[in-house]
C-alpha cells in the first residue's frame, strides 16, 4: 500500500483519516468544507497529508479510497459527480465505502466501479467520534475475502475489531440492523426515563435499576446518562439515525418485513428533529418525549 484518500472528514471521517496517517504513507484528503481538511494537515505534519480541492483530485493515484459521509446522496457525489473520485481513480485500487448507506447504492457503486477496474467493499463501522480518534472502531466489512485481507493493516490502525461479514452489500446490511435496534432501543429508553419523571420515581434510583438490570445494554448506560443529563454533545447525530431507521426499513421491504418498531421509532426522531434537535446527538430525542403530550387516547374507562 502506498497511498491512501479520505472523502470526509466528519465526525468520524476525521478521526478515521488521523489514523491513517500513522501508517506512514501519504494520504490525501478532502471535505466538502476545505478547512477541515487544511486543519487536518496541519496537525499532522511533519506526516504527509495532501489537501485535495474535489474527491477526483483526492483519489487520483491512490490505491486504497475511503468514503465517509452522511447518506446515499453525498455518497453518490463523491464517488460519482462531475468532480467524483471514479473519475480520478488507478486501475486496481481499493475502494472502500464507510458510510451508513443503503445496500441498494452500494450494489450500484459495485458496478459502477467494476467498470473502472476497481474492487469495491462496504466498511461501515460502529463507535462514536471518540473511538474513532483512538483506533477503536468495529468495522463490519463486506467484499471478497482476498481484497478484505489486502486492506485490514490500513482498517487496522482505525479498529478494534474487522469482522468480515460476507460479500459486497452485507456490511451496509449489518450496519442498519445495529442501527436500527440502537435507534429502537434509544426511543424506549427516552420513554422510560419520561415516564420515571413524570410518575415522581427517584430518577437517580430508577435509572440504576434499569442500567444494572436485564434492560442494562451499553446503549442504556451511556445514551442514559446523557439524556438524564441533558447533554446533547454530539457523538452520533439524530438526523443520521433517522435516516439510517428509513433505510433499515426500506431495506426490510425489499424482502417483505414490516419492521414496525423501526418506523414509530423513526416517528419520535422526526418529531425530535423538527422541534429543532436535528443536529444535535440522537440522544436528544429524550427532550421531545419530555416536552410532548401523549398521542393516544388514555385507557380510562376500556
């Protein structure tokens, strides 16, 4: 490997493309806001980063190119826009899509980079932007074995763990699932924590219980604390799971499943989202539960 282009640099683009740098090979990067990237380079020096001014000019003669952005529209443009990385792509590379996007787009990228004589994997990743800046990411891999195991010393320097979880699609696939339980798993707990303080239950005492009982996922116990909190700094972004629950739910009628629990979920994040609380952590979908009045008619009386 001896060289490597990052498009995005986010939340976990960032941290992602920091890492990449200790390999010891020049990277180039770019992002949608240039100053991100300049920022990017000058913490790194003296390592070599190269600012890229489109995700063309960023790929060209890389042999392993990393996307990570926010859905499949960005995605699209990056790979495949008038200044799309294809365009500027070696014979032969790697790319590699980290994105939470859907399996469909990544069917479609497959081929789209097949026709330039390069491979394509799907690399989503779980964690938050702190592990992505420590190297501790969960990479859900999917793609040819060979070209899995040509890329993991690069995913390695990012991870905690590489899973290969099949061939090209099954990354994404596995992604909405995680997210789309997380996303379930975080509206219940937000209605949990409602109900505990609306009823006059010792919150402290309360949340304890669920956090050491059966409910007690590290979902409850960290995302818990910071919607008892009210601290709404962002790790993952509500917007981006709202989306992720269309996706998963999209995804599931491909095969003909309702995932029920999915759509009233993304239902709280839409309303979370449009009392303003779109770009801060998913957590904040706890504020909407809190300020909201019940949707459905009272027992009384049934």
């Amino acid at each position: 490997m001896r060289s490597v282009a990052f498009l995005g640099l986010g939340v976990m683009g960032r941290g992602m493309a920091a890492r990449a740098v200790g390999l010891g090979v020049p990277v180039a990067v770019w992002n949608r806001s240039r100053a991100k990237a300049e920022a990017l380079a000058a913490e790194a020096a003296p390592a070599k980063v190269r600012v890229a001014a489109t995700p063309r000019e960023a790929a060209d003669g890389a042999d392993v190119v990393f996307s990570m952005v926010a859905d499949d529209p960005a995605s699209r443009s990056v790979w495949t826009g008038p200044d799309g990385a294809l365009g500027g792509v070696t014979r032969g590379a790697v790319l590699v899509e980290s994105s939470t996007v859907s399996p469909a787009w990544i069917e479609a990228l497959a081929g789209e980079a097949a026709g330039r004589g390069c491979t394509l994997v799907d690399a989503p990743v779980t964690g938050s932007r702190s592990q992505a800046a420590s190297g501790q990411l969960l990479f859900l891999v999917g793609g040819d074995a060979e070209v899995v195991e040509r890329l993991r010393p690069v995913l390695a320097v990012m991870s905690r763990a590489i899973v290969h979880v099949g061939p090209t699609g099954s990354g994404a696939r596995l992604k909405l699932v995680n997210n789309f339980l997380c996303g379930v798993q975080a509206v219940a707990l937000a209605e949990a924590i409602a109900l505990i303080e609306r009823a006059g239950l010792d919150r402290d005492v309360a949340t304890k219980v669920l956090a050491e009982g059966a409910p007690g996922s590290p979902l409850v116990k960290t995302v818990g604390l910071r919607m008892t909190q009210s601290d709404y700094a962002l790790h993952f972004g509500l917007d981006l799971m709202r989306k992720d629950l269309s996706y998963a739910i999209n995804e599931a009628s491909r095969f003909g499943l309702e995932l029920a629990t999915a759509a009233a979920a993304r239902d709280r994040f839409a309303r979370a989202s449009e009392a303003g609380y779109g770009r801060s952590d998913f957590s904040a979908v706890a504020e909407s539960v809190r300020r909201g009045r019940a949707s459905i008619a009272s027992s009384e009386g049934l």
